[in-house]
C-alpha cells in the first residue's frame, strides 16, 4: 500500500507529516483492501487548511472525503472520520449483498397465517 503527502501553497513540518502518516495508515484497519491513499493539505488561506483523502480499493473502488479548519490536526480528523464512515457504509454494502436474506428483512413479521409454508 502507498501513501502519498502533497502539500499546496505551503510546507508541513515533518511532525506534521509524520502524523498525516499515521492517520492515513490506520485507514488498514478498517479495510485492508486498500492500495493508494493520498492526502492532500492545502495551506492557501490561513484562516482555513483544507484536507483532503483520497483511498483507493481493489476493483477501481474510490473513497474521497475533503474537509476545512482553522486547525490543521482538526482538518485532518474530521476528513479521516468522514473517509471512515465510507469505507464502513462500504464494507456493510458489500457484505449485506453477500447474505441470502437482508439485514433490514430478518426481524420482519412471520407469514399472515403465523405458520411457515412447506411444499
């Protein structure tokens, strides 16, 4: 798996880096199916750092999540759990249409007469 940093209008220090780093790798935890994630930090307006994730999956599957803060470790979590809550809306996708009967059908209400039907 790759991970790149890029920076616009500005430079990360290399705590800074090696904390975007970190952050970006623990995306593994939650899908191990991942094979590029790139962070992008732009520091144009100073009253605003942008950031943005962009993780690719097997089978040409892509998360983005971009978000905005004053703070730049703020900007970064709040797109980290943005890019979080895709990959596991993702993985309950790709899960839920693997099982014969869905989620949403198992605590429905029996058939009208109350006993099951056997042909």
């Amino acid at each position: 798996m790759q991970t790149k940093i890029s920076v616009r209008h500005g430079h990360l220090s290399d705590t800074h880096q090696q904390a975007i780093r970190e952050k970006a790798d623990r995306l593994l935890h939650f899908f191990n199916r991942l094979t590029m994630i790139e962070v992008t930090v732009d520091l144009k307006d100073e009253a605003r750092k942008e950031v943005e994730f962009l993780a690719r999956a097997e089978h040409k599957h892509e998360f983005v999540a971009r978000e905005g803060h004053p703070e730049l470790m703020a900007a970064l979590d709040l797109a980290l759990d943005k890019i979080v809550h895709q990959i596991n809306r993702y993985k309950e996708k790709i899960q839920d249409h693997r099982r014969d009967v869905h989620v949403g059908q198992i605590g429905a209400a029996p058939a009208a007469d109350g006993e099951p039907t056997s042909e």
